[in-house]
C-alpha cells in the first residue's frame, strides 16, 4: 500500500506573527493569543485557565493540557507577562476562568476560532490559516529555528510522546542557514 503523503505543517513565520498581534487591539484577546502562541496551547485548553491558575509575583501560569498531553508550572516570557497583566488588571482577580465569556464560562473552540478568523483578517494573513490550531504549529516551529533542542520542545508543548513533536522539526531554510553559520569554520 502506497504511503499516506505527509502535508506541510501549516505555520505562521515571525514576521506574521507580529503582523496579527499589533491588529489585536483587546487586552483580554492579546492575552489569550498570547498565551496560546507561547504555550502551544490548544483553544480548548484556554477555556481551562482560572485566575488562579497565575502567580503575577512569580510570573509563572499552571498549564492543564489535553489529549493526553502534560501540562505543569511555566514561566511567562516577557510579551505573556506584559499581556497577562495588563488583562488582571482589567479582569480584576476574582475567582473564575481567566478568559470570562458573558455567560461566566471560559471561550469556546468556536468563539477562538472567530476571534482568530477576524484578527487574521485584519493582519492580512492567509484565509488557510486562520485558525487557532495555527499558533501551536508556530510556536513548535519558532522554538525549532530558535535552536530549542527536540526534547525542550516536547516539554514545552507537553507532548508525552516524542513522535507527536517530530513533525515540528524539518527543517526550515532559517535553521538551515543558521547551521551552515555554524558549520562554516569547520
């Protein structure tokens, strides 16, 4: 039987990224954007987030993953850190889901994805990949041509199995030049 061909990875490029947050406008939307592209979390594990899930005097955020995957305490990097303070200081902190709809739950897969669609529009990004599930692939992939090693990157998005993360790691022509940076003395 012939082999299943493998599609790329769909995925934003740095420059994308920047171009969708300066469109987002909403501390509580750059907070959740935020978070989802620096932890690779899923929509519906957004939904999961309560207030007391973070430690504004640490800077770090209790992750609880889904689909069988680990979650654990992380610390924010500076553009969450910003993001996540700026919207406690609107939200207040009283106990609930960090990202509150008007019915008192966290957002729905949908709500994200209409989120996404709208801010992907504005920031002119490709109709392909206007969904949420977009920013996990990225992050993987950010973290990859940043030189993250391969199992840093498993624990940073919190799969169990090191399969799931592989699909993350070809290569990109940004982590091709740089290791021709690094191999040109050699």
């Amino acid at each position: 039987m012939p082999r299943r061909q493998r599609s790329t990875i769909k995925h934003y490029s740095e420059q994308e990224i920047d171009r969708f947050f300066r469109v987002i406008d909403s501390p509580r939307d750059r907070a959740i954007f935020r978070l989802m592209y620096h932890r690779g979390l899923r929509a519906s594990e957004i939904a999961l987030l309560q207030v007391s899930d973070v430690d504004l005097s640490a800077d770090k955020i209790e992750i609880t993953r889904l689909k069988g995957s680990t979650g654990g305490l992380y610390h924010m990097c500076r553009s969450e850190r910003l993001a996540v303070h700026a919207w406690i200081r609107k939200r207040g902190t009283a106990p609930g889901p960090l990202f509150c709809t008007n019915r008192g739950q966290g957002p729905s897969r949908q709500y994200i994805d209409k989120l996404m669609r709208h801010y992907g529009g504005l920031a002119n990004l490709p109709e392909d990949r206007r969904h949420a599930h977009v920013l996990k692939h990225s992050c993987a992939t950010h973290l990859f041509n940043r030189g993250e090693s391969l199992e840093d990157v498993q624990d940073h998005l919190g799969h169990r199995n090191i399969q799931n993360t592989l699909v993350y790691a070809a290569f990109t022509n940004q982590r091709r030049q740089a290791r021709e940076r690094r191999l040109d003395a050699w």
